[in-house]
C-alpha cells in the first residue's frame, strides 16, 4: 500500500511540474526565442503575472506531493533508482530556484528583460530534462524490484 502511494505521490507530482514546463517552454519560451516583439512581450506578460493564476498557485501542493514521494520511496526501497531520483529532484530543486530568481528580477528592472527570458528557457529545458528522469528512475526502479 505505502509503495503504490509513495509512487503515485511522485508521478502525481512530477506529472503536473513536467505539464507547466512544457508548457512554458513550448507556449512561452519558445516563441519569444524566435525574436518576435509580440512572442517577447507576451512571455514578459505571463512571468510576471504568473503568481495570479490557479496553476501556479498550486504549484508548491505539487512539489510537495514529489518531495513526500521520493522520500518515501527512499525509505521503503533504499536502492540505487531511489537515490537516483533524489539526486535528479535535488538538482532540479536548484535549478528551478535560479528561474524563479529571474523571474523574480522582471519586477524589480525592466533593464534586465533581454537576459531573462534566455535562462528562463535554459532552466524549464533542463527542468524537463530533470524530470524525465526522474520518471525514468521510478520507472527503472519499478523494474528492478
């Protein structure tokens, strides 16, 4: 029973992370990559009004449920796939700190918009990377059991 919870916490969790960094990636990032005036100030737009919608409220509920999952799954299994995933989640943990400090700095100075988006687009990349992976560990782990 705590396996099958333990395991849907995470997939729960990173299912959702992995739907808003694809979508910020590919909906967002993207676009306002190409150079497009329109697709640059509607990726400023949405980062800085992020906070004042439901999906990304919700966000820390989602975090949660991963984190508690691959804890759990470290205690009940403490084999190599679950160290795995906690290193991978540990990453990803730092890396999102960094895109949401740059976010963050879109309040503070309109100067700083150019170098912004760039590493928001680097971070959610190496986000959706992280989290494959972490589906991949949970997965594996799954398999070696």
């Amino acid at each position: 029973m705590m396996e099958t919870l333990s395991k849907w916490a995470m997939l729960g969790g990173a299912s959702y992370l992995q739907g808003m960094c694809l979508y910020g990636l590919f909906a967002v990032d993207l676009p306002a990559r190409s150079g497009d005036p329109k697709a640059v100030q509607k990726a400023l737009a949405h980062y800085r009004t992020r906070k004042e919608g439901i999906s990304y409220k919700i966000v820390p509920v989602f975090c949660g449920l991963l984190v508690t999952g691959i804890f759990a799954n470290l205690a009940l299994h403490r084999d190599l796939s679950s160290l795995g995933v906690l290193g991978v989640a540990f990453a990803s943990m730092m890396n999102n700190g960094k895109v949401v400090d740059a976010v963050n700095s879109l309040a503070t100075s309109k100067e700083k918009e150019e170098q912004v988006l760039p590493q928001v687009l680097k971070g959610h990349a190496i986000d959706v990377f992280g989290l494959s992976a972490i589906f991949l560990g949970v997965f594996l782990g799954e398999r070696t059991r």
